[in-house]
C-alpha cells in the first residue's frame, strides 16, 4: 500500500479534480494489489501449514463426584462385596445398603464374617442361618429369609430387558438352599424372578438371568432363602445386560456413549487426586484392580466414598479401544496426595512418600503395567490380559508419572527413580511428568525445571479458574519454548456451566489449537458429576439414574473433539487481533482432507471475521456448519437439558467471504475437498 501511494506523488498530474479521480484509482489498485497479496500468502501459507498434535482433545476420567460406581459402571447393586467399613465412613458397615427381611414370618440370623471369605482381597460376607420359613402370602408374595439391595438410589429397571444376575455362595448346611431371586418396585411388585438351587460346600458362583416385565427406575433386588439352611453368600451382582457394547461387568450405555459420540483421542484415568490417593495405603494400585470381580481390592477413594475397583485398567483399556481413544494411564509417583487427610479427616497428614525400600518394588510394578498392556501373552502380565479375554495388546503408548504433586525432594527422587527405569526399558513409551495444581507458582516452576533437566516429554498442567483468565491467558502456550517437552493441558475448565464459561473454553481451545506444535494434548476436567454427590464445582456431564445432562461446556469440548485436525493454518481467516473476545483457527485433518474452520465470540455483539480458503485447492464449497450460541448466562439443567445445544445446518461458501459471529458463540465450518 505505502508503495503505492508513494508512485501516485511521482505521477505528477496538474489539475487537482483529475488528481483526485487519479489518486481515487490509485487506491482502489491498491486495494486490490493488496487483496491479492493477502491471497497469495494465503496459498503460499496454506501449502505450508503446521503439523499439530493428532492427540489433542480427548477425555479425563476421574472416580470423582460418584462417577464410577452408582455411574459409569453398570453394577446396579451397592456393597455388593460386603466391604463397606466404618473406618471409610463411620456410618457404613458390612450391611450398608442392604436390608434383612424375612418375609412370612420367616426367621434366622444374619451375621457378617471374614474367617474363610471367596478371597482374601476380598474379607468379608454374609453368613445366613434360616431357622423358619413361614407361610407364602398372596399379597406379599414368597416367605424366606433374605437380604435386599436397594443399589445407588433406586434400581432402573427396563421393561423387556435382561439382568444378569450373580453371587458367590459357600453352603454351611447339608441340604441345598434353594433361592428365589427377584427385581421388585418399592411397593414390592414383582419386576422379574427366578431361582437358584445351591450344590457345593466351597465357595462357588451361581448366576441366573432375569427378564423383566415393567418399567422401574427405584427397583431392588431381593435375594431369599425359601428353605431351611446356613449358607455364606459374596459378591452379589446384577448387570444390566445391554451395556456398553455388551461388555461384560462394562459400563452404563447411555453415560458412554455420550462419552463415545465426543471420538475422543485419548483418555486419561483413573484420576485425579484419587491416584495419588489420601496417605500411602490410599494410592490407587493398578494391580489391585484387574483380574476376576471378587480378587480385587476395594477400598475408599479420596473422595471419601466407596470403590468396588469393578471398573478397574481391564475395564478402562478396553473401554478406550472400543471408542478409538489411546489409554492414558497415571501412575502414582511414588508419593501420596499434598492434601492427604484434609479433604475427609482433620488432622491431615500431607504427601508421604513411598519409603525407598519400597521403591524397587514400585517401579516393577509401573514396569509390569506396560508388560499387561503391551506384552505377548507368553509374558507374564501379557498371559493376566490375555486370560481376561483380550490377548491382543492394548496398544498402550503414554504413561502419568504423578498427579499435580507438591514437588518436593521426596517426590524429586522418586520421580527420577522411576521416569528413568521406564525410559531406559521402554522407550517407546511417552512418559507425562506433571507440575503442580495451579498454571503458574512454585509447584509449576519446579515441576518444569525438574521435566527440562530430566528432558521428559510431555508435562501434566492443570488449573481451573474463572473465564476472564481464559481470555486474558490466550497466547500462553504461543510464548512456551519449542525444544523443551511438550505440554499436555491434563485439567482445566473455566468455573462454571454457563455459556460464558464454555464460550470462553472455547476461545483458549482455539489457542490450544493454534499451539498444537507444542499441546500435544488436552482434556477438561472433571468429567461426571452424579445429582445430589457433586464434590467438584463445575463438571462436564451431569446425570442421575435415568437422565443425562449434557453441559454447553460439552457441547463446546464435542465440536472441538470429532472436528480436529492434524495441520494448522495461520492466515485463512482474519480478524481484529487487538480484540481479544474473539478467536478462530482453521485446521485440516488429515484423514479425511477436510479444512474446519473454527470462530468463536465471546462478546455480547455480533463480530465479523474474514474468511480466504483461496489457498486451498479443491474445495468443495458444500459445507457442515454447527453453531452454539446463547445468552452468557444460558445453561443446561435436568428441568431444561436442551436449553442450550449446538445446531447443525448445511451451507455454501466461497473461496472468500466473511463470517459474522453471533454474540456468545462457537461457529464450526467443515469444508469438504475434492479427493
Ligand atoms: O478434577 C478434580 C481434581 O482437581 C483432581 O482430582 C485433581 O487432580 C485436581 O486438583
């Protein structure tokens, strides 16, 4: 443009209205000269685009806010181990959320026991001693002595379903026990029955189907002896039969596939705070959690409720190749979490590290995890995946080492210890270090100082803060150095479930997007939060036993999820860059040759941004558009979950043209080419 305008002095013209018809053509060339430029770099860029991460949005699951357990797991029955304890919650004992009846007048005594259990990971079970069994009424149905199982609030019981029902029983008595099991409403409806006649004085599994006949959604599970008898009784267990791809002990369909429909990258498990667990005997032992149902351990979580570690890695690994997500792992490092006793107890005790003595110990068994997930089946934790049914491997390639630990010199050490075992004998695996639970401070500096000097690959950031910071923060990662370890952005939200908090989100994705040379990965966090057990202020998926309630913040996370791309485009669309409120990137995936356009307003006015695919060849300018947009204070609930949800419409575009953002919104444009 300067150029430009200095040759229009050089013409000399003399008259002043001539000069001006001139000078008015001048600009005008100008313009167009300068349209063109912007055009061209656009096809000299577009040729040329940066190659990002392929991992960058997936998921974090964490057993937080009853996610697993009464959530993500499909077990209807609560304690079905007969494992809850005081020490967990002084209220809870082995009978928790179980009920003795003795319907007909029947009697006998009930007594909880750990002399010989199923398996000693697995200590306590029920001991029933059936004395009499009275008169079967007409109204309230078969007379026995028995036990009732309300599970986590109530049952949901579909009609024209199938419930596989199971449990673990050690006759004491000559005679066989003959059990009548059935699913009843509260009013005592009979939903579905079957029974069961015992044959064996060991222990021994017996398992039956039920077929039910009604809708419920507060159903129980009622287990009666119908004849005289002593017997022990375990791990009761009822499974809808259509979970999740039909796993077997698999996952509430609904919770998954909204979980599936998001065609995460990755997903990171089991936790959280929960990993490193609350004092040294909390930490969550992978090993602990695989095998068959009644050999694992269970044990209260960090969270201060129960888990039955039935949604275990097994559960997890296949779950993340069913949806084409890369497992992520995080292991302990050694140290328990800095908040350890403060959460649930006073009095806490603080991180606490693994005594060295032990850590030989441990980091076998962080070496024996990648041998279960990776190794052949002659090997011998290949040989434990494989008898659970998966010879193939899991195909496991990163690995958390610690979960936003205080960086202490114990944690130092053992961090050490371990990322150079794993590194030294498995260096195709990625190991993510972590740094601290805030974006900046002492525990983030640290903790990158520590992952630089070690050259760790990629590093854990986690913070949640409110949605000015998202804003404000939007050229963080493009100020991060290029040759130190990658990030991966393993916990963050805006606080709140609002639009303005996941319109916000957005806007620092598109930054996400932008530096995907250097955020490898990135997952909002928490995930699940069931009605009535929140702990965690603000989530990604609420739900109850029937409903789902799908957050505008997952809106956003799913239209970045199933639109990413693995090549970034700087130039394509333009905008004010001194206005900070809106933001847009342009990526392509690499699989499909599709150019996404995203663009995103966080203000509460409609703003323009241009758009120039000139650089692209062969587009097809029949495009997918899906919008979200709404008042910042709009939210989803349980009374309206579709207040707020993204709309999808087909459009046509043009090599050029411009944009106009609603207010408060996310635009996604998928642009097909010619292949
Ligand atoms: O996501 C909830 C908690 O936040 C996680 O357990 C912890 O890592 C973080 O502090």
């Amino acid at each position: 443009m300067k150029t430009c305008i200095k040759r229009r002095y050089k013409l000399n013209m003399g008259k002043w209205m001539y000069k001006l018809l001139i000078n008015s053509l001048l600009v005008l060339a100008c313009l167009l000269v300068s349209e063109i430029t912007i055009a061209q770099s656009a096809k000299k860029t577009t040729t040329e685009g940066k190659q990002i991460s392929s991992d960058l949005f997936g998921l974090f699951f964490e057993d937080i806010n009853y996610s697993a357990d009464g959530g993500l797991y499909a077990e209807l029955i609560q304690n079905r181990s007969f494992e809850y304890n005081p020490e967990e919650r002084r209220e809870w004992s082995p009978f928790s959320f179980w009920e003795y009846i003795t319907p007909g007048f029947s009697y006998g005594r009930i007594s909880a026991e750990t002399k010989s259990p199923v398996h000693p990971n697995n200590p306590h079970y029920l001991v029933l001693d059936i004395e009499h069994i009275g008169k079967e009424d007409q109204f309230k149905g078969v007379a026995g002595v028995g036990i009732k199982n309300t599970g986590f609030d109530g049952m949901v019981i579909r009609s024209g379903e199938k419930y596989n029902f199971s449990m673990f029983v050690r006759q004491l008595s000559a005679e066989p026990v003959i059990f009548n099991i059935s699913i009843q409403t509260p009013s005592g409806k009979v939903l579905a029955e079957n029974t069961i006649t015992t044959s064996k004085t060991d222990w021994a599994k017996y398992t039956t189907t039920l077929n039910a006949i009604e809708n419920c959604d507060t159903a129980s599970l009622v287990l009666l002896a119908t004849t005289k008898g002593k017997f022990a009784i375990d791990v009761v267990s009822l499974f809808p039969e259509k979970t999740f791809k039909n796993r077997p002990n698999g996952l509430r369909a609904d919770l998954a596939q909204v979980l599936a429909d998001m065609e995460p990258r990755f997903v990171r498990f089991p936790g959280g705070c929960l990993v490193h667990g609350d004092g040294l005997g909390n930490m969550y032992r992978w090993k602990n959690t695989i095998g068959p149902i009644e050999e694992r351990v269970e044990q209260r979580n960090i969270w201060g409720y129960h888990q039955s570690a039935g949604l275990g890695y097994f559960e997890y690994f296949w779950f993340c190749e069913d949806i084409g997500a890369k497992p992520l792992p995080v292991l302990p490092a050694a140290v328990s979490c800095q908040n350890s006793g403060g959460t649930w107890r006073i009095g806490g005790t603080g991180q606490k590290a693994l005594p060295m003595g032990e850590i030989k110990d441990y980091i076998q068994e962080v070496l024996d995890l990648i041998e279960w997930a990776n190794g052949p089946v002659t090997s011998s934790w290949g040989a434990k995946r494989a008898a659970a049914g998966h010879p193939e491997p899991f195909k496991l390639q990163y690995i958390g080492i610690g979960n936003e630990d205080k960086i202490t010199p114990e944690f130092e050490e053992r961090f050490k210890m371990i990322f150079s075992a794993v590194k030294e004998i498995h260096p195709e695996i990625t190991i993510i270090g972590t740094s601290g639970p805030f974006h900046s401070g002492e525990d983030f500096n640290k903790g990158w100082k520590l992952a630089n000097e070690l050259k760790v690959p990629v590093v854990d950031e986690h913070y949640y803060t409110d949605p000015n910071w998202f804003i404000s923060n939007q050229y963080r990662y493009d100020k991060y150095s290029r040759d130190a370890g990658h990030v991966y952005l393993g916990e963050y939200a805006s606080w709140g479930n609002k639009m303005r908090n996941a319109i916000a989100e957005a806007a620092y994705m598109i930054s996400l997007e932008r530096n995907g040379d250097v955020v490898r990965m990135a997952s909002y966090a928490p995930m699940l939060a069931k009605k009535g057990f929140t702990q965690w202020k603000t989530d990604m998926i609420f739900f109850d036993n029937v409903n789902i309630v799908l957050t505008p913040n997952y809106h956003v996370q799913k239209l970045f999820s199933v639109n990413q791309g693995d090549i970034y485009y700087h130039n394509v669309i333009s905008k004010d860059e001194k206005d900070s409120t809106i933001a847009a990137s342009c990526v392509q995936d690499k699989e499909t040759s599709d150019i996404i356009l995203k663009l995103v307003n966080f203000s509460n006015v409609q703003k323009v941004m241009k758009i120039n695919l000139a650089g692209f060849k062969n587009i097809l300018f029949d495009a997918e558009q899906s919008l979200i947009t709404g008042d910042a204070d709009a939210e989803n609930t349980f009374e309206k979950p579709q207040n707020v949800f993204p709309v999808e419409t087909a459009v046509k575009v043009s090599k050029t043209f411009d944009y106009a953002a609603p207010a408060m919104s996310l635009t996604v444009i998928r642009i097909k080419t010619k292949k």
